[in-house]
C-alpha cells in the first residue's frame, strides 16, 4: 500500500503541463505563425514582380529579335506598334483588344494591355524612362495590374523598339501600407530601386 501512495505522489507531480507553460508555447506559436504569415505574403509579392520583370525582358529580347531577323530576310525592318506584336507566348491575363487601362478594382487583376497613344498620360522624358536616346518619344504604356491591385505601366517607343523603365500608375492601399512599414525599416520601396531598361 505505502508503495502505491509513493507512485500516485510521483504520478501526480510529473503529469501534465501547468498553465503558464500552455499560454507560453501558445504565445510562442502565435509569434511565429506571425512572422511566416509576413514572409509568404512578401515572397508571393516578390515572386510576382519577378515574374512581370521577366515579362518586360522577354519583350524587349523579342523585338530586338524580331528586328534583327528583318534585317538578316532582307526586309524592311522597323519595331512594331504593339510591343506584344509577335511574342512566343503572351503572358497570362493579356488582353489583346484592351483599349483601356487597369483601373485598379479586383476585376481586373492580373490584365495586361498595350495601349497606344500617350496623350493622356503626360510627358515622359527619356531620363524618366531610363535610356539615354535624345529622340525617345512615347508610342504608347504597357500596363499591367498586380494582384493586390497595384497598376504598373512602361513607356514603349515604337521608332526605336525602347520599352522603358517601370512606372507606378496606381498604388493599392495594401501596397501604400506595406511601402510604409518599409520606410520605418530603413528598406528601399519599389519606386527607389533602380530598374535596367534596354
């Protein structure tokens, strides 16, 4: 008997978990579900820009190409209107007859349009584009809207086959707050980085 006391006293000591170990590792979990939520959000942001980074670049690769063949066949070579004039593959959400921009609501997440004419968007010099021809005139943008609803647009000339450095048209509230939490941290916004351009 006095042995089986013994055990029930060990028993009771050493069973279970107390109360403020629990709040601990529940503190501790909600902490680093925190900071992995935060990551993922950014990494599919990231993921997203990278994507649309490769989209310009294949463009621009393709109508130098483009260019290049005319010239080789002996014809008259000259850059086309569109700059999606011609593409292996057209990205994803491109709208070929688009003749209106983005407008930044959820239904048109993900568009992308050539719209040709730059009247309504004012003077874009050749320093603001990112290229160095003095005789860089704005043909038409490229748009494209992000999934948080961020519209984003690049100068296209179609004389010289230029597309030009990336332009914010539209920021989305998330972005407006996430480009703040950045600054805070002393981290460069999208608008700050340097963008290569042809």
């Amino acid at each position: 008997m006095s042995n089986m006391k013994i055990s029930l006293k060990f028993l009771r000591k050493e069973a279970g978990f107390t109360l403020i170990e629990m709040i601990m590792v529940i503190v501790i979990i909600g902490i680093l579900a925190s900071v992995a939520a935060q990551k993922m959000i950014t990494a599919t942001d990231e993921a997203e820009i990278t994507a649309e980074e490769a989209t310009i670049e294949n463009m621009r690769s393709n109508l130098v190409n483009n260019f290049g063949n005319s010239l080789i066949q002996g014809a008259s070579a000259e850059f086309p209107n569109d700059p999606f004039t011609n593409l292996s593959k057209v990205p994803s959400g491109y709208n070929r007859r688009g003749n209106t921009k983005p407008t930044g609501q959820e239904a048109t997440d993900s568009t992308w349009v050539f719209i040709n004419g730059a009247a309504n968007e004012g003077r874009v010099t050749a320093e603001q584009a990112g290229t160095t021809l003095t005789n860089f005139s704005v043909t038409g943008f490229i748009y494209h809207q992000r999934k948080d609803s961020t519209v984003v647009k690049w100068p296209y000339d179609s004389a010289n086959g230029v597309i030009g450095r990336l332009m914010i048209d539209k920021t989305s509230p998330l972005k407006q707050e996430q480009d703040q939490e950045k600054v805070k941290r002393g981290e460069p916004i999208e608008g700050q980085k340097r963008l290569k351009t042809r």
